[in-house]
C-alpha cells in the first residue's frame, strides 16, 4: 500500500513539474526525494526506477551533459527529417505578425494579453459615417433590382459611393482619402452587407488591390497620383492576380513581363512586355486603372546579373495599348462587376511598377502581407453583415408566419435553425470586432485571417440555409419582394475567391500556422539552416518541455485537476478554462502530427484540416469570450455566449476525435486518446432549453436581437426602397397585443361565435367587430397588422414571357 501511495506522489509531483514546464532539475528533485523516502520505507523496486529515471533525466535533460552526446544526434538526425521550406512559403511566413494565435499554441494562453487591448468603439466621426452615409447607400438597393433588373449599382449609387469617399477608407486623409480604421471598415462592411453587390464593390478596393499597395509601398510620385484620385472615385482600380491556371496557389502565376526597350510616349526606353490573361478580376470592367501581378524576366540583363527577376505588380492605366479589358463574368447570385483582362505585347516603362525598379520581383510578399489583413476585414465582415440581417429577417418573419394557429418560431422544428442563425451570427460579429481591434493595435494577423475567411464564409452559408429552410417558398420564390434569395446563391461566391475555402482549411490554416504560430518550430528551423548547435539545442529541449507540459496539463484539466486560472466572470469561467485545457491537447496533437508525419503532413490535408478545425475554434471562441467580457451584456445575451461557446467546444472536440481516430500512428493515437480524452467526450451539442431560449429571443422584440442587429440596415428606406427587417421590427414591436388579439378570435371562432366561412384572419377581424368580440380600436389595429404581415408573406408573380430573353422563343402554350 505504502509503495502505491509513494508512486502516486511521484507521479503528481512530476505532473506538476510538468505542467509548470520548470525544467529537468526540479523533475530529478522529485524522483530523487521520493526514491529516498521509497528506500526507507522498503520499496526497493520502486526506488530504483526513481533513481533510473532520475539518471536518464539527467543524462537527457541538464545541458551540461546533454550537449556533449545528445544534442548532436538529434541535430543530425533532424536536418534528415526536417521539412525544407520554399522561397514562396518562406514569403508567406515571414509577413504579417504573430499574436493571440501563437499564445493558443503554448497550451497554456495568456489570457490577460488578450484581453489588455479593449475594443472601445468607433471614432466620432466613423461612427458618424456608419449611421449616415452606409444607411443612406444601403437604402437606394433592392436585391432584385441591381441583381436582375440592372445587373449594375444604379448610377446615383455609385455617385454617391464617390462623393462620400467609400473607395477611399483606407486612403490616408493627406491624400483626400477617410483615414478610417479597421474597426471603421469592418462596420461599414457588416452595414452595407444587407447587399452584397454593393458590399463587395465598396469593400474590394479596400482590401487587396492598388489602393493598399500604393500605401505600404507606392514611390512618393505614385502616391501623390493616384491615392486622390482613387479616394474621390476618379479612379476605379481593380486587381489583376488570378487567371485560368491560377487560382488560390497565387504563385504559379504564367503571365509574364519580359525587360526590354520599346517607345513609350515617343521615346525608347527600358521597360517591360507583358503578355497576360486574367480572369475573376472584381471591378475589371469598370476599373481605370489595373494593378497587374506577373513573373518578371530580364534575359538579357538590361538590369543586372538576375533572369527570372520573380513575382513583381505594376500599375497600368485602362487605355495602356494592348490590354482588353471590359467584358464581364456573371457571378453566381450576386452579378457584381467583375471580368477578365488580357494583354498582348503590353509595354509599359518600368516606373509602372508599384514602388519602382526596386520593387521589382518583390510582389509576393506585398501581396502576402496586404491579404493578411485584407482578408480578416472585407469577407468576414460581410459574412457577420449578412448573417445578422438574416437573423433579423428570419427572426421576424418566423414569428409573423402562423401555420397551426401558432407563429412558426414556437415550432422546435423552426426554433433549431434559428438558434443556430442566432449563435453563428454572435460569433462572427465577436470574430471580425476584436480582430480588426488587434489590426488597429498594429498587428497583422495572417493565420487569423485565414481562420475568419474560411469560418466566417462558411457560416453565412449554414445562415443562409438555415434561413432559405425557415422562409420555405417565400424565399424560394425571386422578386423584387424576395430578400434571401440572391444572397443564398451568391454565397458560393465568397466560400470561393481570396483562397477557396477548401484549400484554406486543409493547407493554410494549420499548415502556416504550425511553423509561424509554433514556440519553436520555427526556431528550430532556423538553427537548423544557420548550422547553429546551441541554438538548436535551447530551442529543441524548449520543445520538449513543452511537450510534457501540454501532455501533464491536457490530462490532468480533463479530469478536472488544476484548472487553468482565468481572468473571466463565473458566467464564461469554465468555458475559458475549457479553451485552456484544449489548447493543451491541440499543442500537444500538432507536435504528434509534426514529429511522426514530419515532411509528410504536407501531404496529408485531412490531418491538417482536422488540426486546423481545433486552432480556428479556439480562437472563435476566444473572441466570443473577449467580447462578453469588455461588453454590456444585454438581457438575454448570457445564453446567447452559452450557446455559442457550446457550440463551438462541441466542434473542437468533434475535430480532436476525428484527428485521433485517423492518425496513421495509431500506437500514438491510442496514447494521445488516454491523455487528451480519458474521460471521453464531454462537450455535446447545445441544449434543448437554451435553443428555445435563443430562439424565442430573436423572434421577439429583445434587447439581445438589438444588440445582435445594431451594426446592420435597420431604419426605413432613406434612399427610397422599402427595409424588409424595419417592417418586421414594426411588427415584433406590436406582436404581443397582435397575439393576444390572434388568440382572441380563434377562440371565438372555434367556439362558434363567428361565421364558419370566416376562414381568412381579415374575414375574422370583421366578423368579429360585428360580434362584439372586438372593439373598433382592437380590429383596426389588427386590419394594419394583418396587411403587413401579409405583404411579408406575398411572394411576386410576373407576366408568362418575363424570363425569357429571346421572345420569339416562347411558347404560347393556350394560344387560341
């Protein structure tokens, strides 16, 4: 008993060393005290595996000996096995920061950092052009209208869109443009993204295209050019970087630029011939101005010793001879303008290239560092837009749709996929928030923003399908009327550009994430191409301590021993000690995915995604815990943070055990299984209670569906077109007299107070008033109700030959 009892205290002893990471001194300490103490009391076996284990800690663990056999093994071995990193994806490391993203990493995040920048809101005058110039944008768009009807903004739109300086958020103000903020851009995106058409059109020239590079790296004469210009609308840019054989690998660019002399402006000068072919390119047929990326070569060494010069980006005006630019593609759903560019034997002088001759072959990187930010800001923030719009939409219209003499939105059916609209919705607006915060404190998230693009693209999809489901054949159903449909289909659209989704999840997320974001990795490669032994060797056992901490502490915080300490209310305590524990074992599995894969889990994209699924989830609910944590919750927000924690600790638990039950080492797996899931899995889906909770509060006029729809399109039309989700705010605002009224009537109906002919509620009203069960007030209320909530019902209907572009096609079916 006694010898049990003391390898118990051993092993905790050393668990706790472990967890602390504290070193190989203070684990020998631990086996060498026990071992004595094990002596003592007679246990012979138990204290020479103390003391052998004590030894070989020693012999592995302290520098002094470790150095002088050890570490040069391991070196070599490692420079064998390490995976050799490309120039490409060097570029693709090497930009943007490391922040929250490495600290979920380390197993044991430091929540303070996280939570030492507070996100304290929009400038005054940000704030004003959110409520101001976005409503008044937003309001001149009916879906059906710019999609079908015009295929195009309406030209008042996009003047508007140049008099207010959309096109220029970015834009510095010295150079004419908004100075506005990240923050600033996000909530003029979700604002705007009531329309996507117009969503993108604003939010594309902010992101990745001239403007942003012109900024960061544009000469001084560039600058001075073009940033007024682009600011005010004189100039519409585009970017051209994909073509038909390059999508999202980027790099495989085959449009080339070859140094040459060639007459520009009636003299010879060296410049550069391009022949390029460019498709998918947003803004193509309207732009004036084409920032182009291409490979730049130099064969005859016009400019020094280099051929293949690399990846460079200039900047080429619309009429430059050569370059055919203006027809359009039709993107699914939403036809915004976009369309291909080709150029034939294009010469352009060499100060073309943004940032001139000494840019040239630099354009990787640019483009790399401004799509780290770029890509956390426009799509995501259109996602969260159009995700809390639907909820608003879908809110309302379930709780005005009576099927069974009940509002569909008390249906358990219904109140499911709200929930689910509801809890997306909150995480999004909490994702791309405290994101564009941290770009505003200076970082440049790139694993970040390629976990907000794929996540957040993904829910507005699962929105929009919950959504189309709980509408039925109102949103089935196109027309001028119909607020879902069009943005339904054009969700294929972002799932797809700035890096499919597919490719984002299975290479990016984990497969960048996992050298840049990792303590070490990155430090060990280092030493590794730097030859440097002692370098290596700090780095490497720094691995290993961590390692055995994450193995101690996955353990010991799934058994519910010692848990994290976090600095959060007893609300979202145990969800951030939830995050802590699995960011322990997501540490732990990517280093068993590294070390038994090694240069093969490029391969292995399953395994990487799976990874990548834990990491995005971490951070998603981190972000919701950050914003329940610097906010005013409003009532009813509580269970919407629990929901949405939930939700997303069921789904890193879920990619935990797919990544377990497909690790090809399964001796490996097995051991990771007892030490990550001892208990198995813990975290199921939401509750059944909380689902009607949420649902019930989105459906209903609360303080959480205000707060859920205060960053989107609520007022009346200013700009002339009717606002689908302020006419169902007018009708949740007057729902529990209508119900109470609802109520009323079927009672007396089906007591036989009312004619039995009186089968449509407008019938009912009248009969009722004649009854003497109304008053004159109660059924005028309910005629006005009644006719509203029937125009939110009513679907459009158009005459026989509407859709049919070529009239003389159309079959005259009943034709006498």
């Amino acid at each position: 008993m006694m010898t049990f009892i003391l390898f118990l205290v051993a092993l905790a002893g050393l668990l706790i060393v472990m967890r602390r990471e504290a070193g190989a001194m203070p684990a020998i300490g631990v086996m060498v005290a026990v071992g004595i103490v094990s002596w003592i009391f007679g246990s012979g076996w138990l204290t020479l595996v103390l003391f052998l284990g004590a030894g070989a800690t020693a012999a592995a663990g302290l520098p002094g000996f470790r150095q002088g056999w050890l570490t040069p093994k391991i070196f070599a071995m490692f420079k064998k096995v390490a995976p050799k990193v490309s120039a490409t994806e060097k570029v693709a490391l090497e930009a943007g920061t490391v922040g929250w993203d490495g600290e979920l990493f380390t197993g044991q995040p430091n929540w303070r950092s996280l939570l030492s920048n507070r996100h304290d809101g929009l400038r005054e005058e940000e704030q004003a052009f959110v409520d101001n110039q976005c409503t008044e944008a937003i309001s001149m768009c009916n879906a059906w209208d710019l999609a079908i009807e015009r295929a195009d903004l309406p030209k008042e739109l996009w003047d508007f869109l140049k008099k207010e300086k959309f096109f220029g958020m970015i834009i510095p103000k010295e150079f004419g443009g908004l100075g506005f903020s990240a923050k600033a851009q996000t909530a003029v995106l979700q604002k705007l993204a009531a329309n996507e058409m117009l969503m993108v059109s604003v939010g594309v020239p902010n992101s990745l295209g001239p403007g942003e590079l012109l900024v960061k790296y544009g000469t001084d004469e560039q600058k001075n050019h073009y940033l007024p210009r682009l600011a005010d609308g004189r100039d519409i840019p585009c970017f051209g970087l994909t073509g038909p054989r390059a999508g999202s690998d980027a790099t495989s660019i085959p449009d080339t630029g070859i140094v040459c002399k060639g007459k520009f402006n009636g003299k010879e000068v060296v410049g550069i011939k391009l022949n390029f072919e460019k498709r998918w390119i947003t803004l193509a047929p309207i732009a004036t101005v084409v920032g182009l990326a291409f490979r730049m070569f130099d064969p005859d060494g016009l400019l020094g010793e280099e051929k293949d010069i690399g990846i460079t980006c200039a900047l080429i005006p619309r009429d430059t001879k050569g370059m055919e630019i203006g027809r359009r593609h039709c993107p699914i759903g939403q036809p915004f303008m976009n369309g291909p560019i080709k150029g034939k034997d294009v010469f352009i002088p060499l100060d073309y290239i943004i940032g001139g001759q000494d840019m040239a072959g630099e354009g990787w990187r640019m483009l790399v560092e401004c799509l780290s930010v770029g890509r956390c800001i426009t799509l995501p923030s259109g996602a969260a837009g159009i995700a809390a719009y639907t909820a608003g939409t879908s809110g309302g219209f379930t709780r005005v749709r009576r099927q069974f003499n009940t509002p569909v939105a008390d249906m358990e059916g219904v109140q499911e996929p709200l929930a689910r609209i509801a809890g997306k919705t909150y995480i999004a607006q909490s994702a791309v928030n405290h994101t564009a915060n941290m770009i505003d404190q200076g970082e440049k998230p790139a694993v970040p923003s390629a976990i907000l693009k794929y996540h957040l693209t993904e829910f507005q999809r699962d929105v929009l399908t919950d959504a189309m489901d709980v509408h039925g054949g109102k949103a089935v159903t196109l027309g001028p009327r119909n607020y879902l449909g069009t943005s339904f289909s054009g969700a294929a659209v972002s799932i797809t550009v700035e890096g499919a989704n597919i490719m984002t999840r299975s290479l990016m997320i984990f497969g960048q994430g996992a050298i840049r974001c990792h303590p070490y990795v990155l430090k060990e490669l280092a030493a590794k191409d730097a030859d440097d032994i002692q370098a290596f060797d700090k780095a490497f056992f720094g691995h290993a301590g961590l390692i055995f901490g994450n193995a101690a502490r996955s353990f010991t915080q799934a058994l519910g021993l010692g848990r994290a300490e976090v600095p959060f209310d007893s609300a979202s305590r145990r969800y951030a000690q939830a995050l802590s524990r699995f960011s322990a074992a997501f540490g732990l599995c990517s280093d068993a995915a590294m070390t038994t894969l090694g240069s093969e889990l490029k391969m292995r994209e399953l395994i990487s995604a799976r990874l990548g699924d834990m990491l995005s989830n971490l951070y998603l609910g981190s972000m919701v815990l950050k914003n329940w944590h610097e906010g005013q919750p409003a009532q009813g927000e509580r269970e919407l943070m629990e929901y949405s924690m939930t939700l997303l600790l069921n789904r890193i638990e879920r990619a935990l055990d797919e990544f377990l039950n497909n690790m090809p080492n399964r001796a490996v797996a097995l051991v990771l299984r007892g030490i990550t899931l001892p208990l198995g899995r813990r975290w199921h889906g939401p509750a059944d209670d909380l689902t009607r909770k949420i649902a019930r509060a989105v459906s209903t006029d609360t303080p959480i569906r205000s707060k859920l729809l205060a960053g989107v399109w609520t007022t009346e039309g200013a700009g002339g077109i009717e606002n689908p989700l302020a006419q169902y705010n007018g009708l949740l605002k007057d729902y529990d007299r209508a119900e109470k009224l609802y109520r009323k009537v079927t009672k007396a109906y089906a007591k036989g107070e009312l004619p039995m002919t009186a089968l449509h509620p407008e019938d009912r009203f009248e009969a009722a008033l004649e009854a003497g069960v109304f008053s004159k007030e109660e059924a005028e209320f309910m005629r006005k109700y009644e006719a509203v909530v029937l125009e939110m019902l009513t679907v459009d209907d158009f005459a026989f030959d509407e859709f049919a572009s070529n009239k003389k096609a159309v079959i005259k079916h009943n034709a006498a």
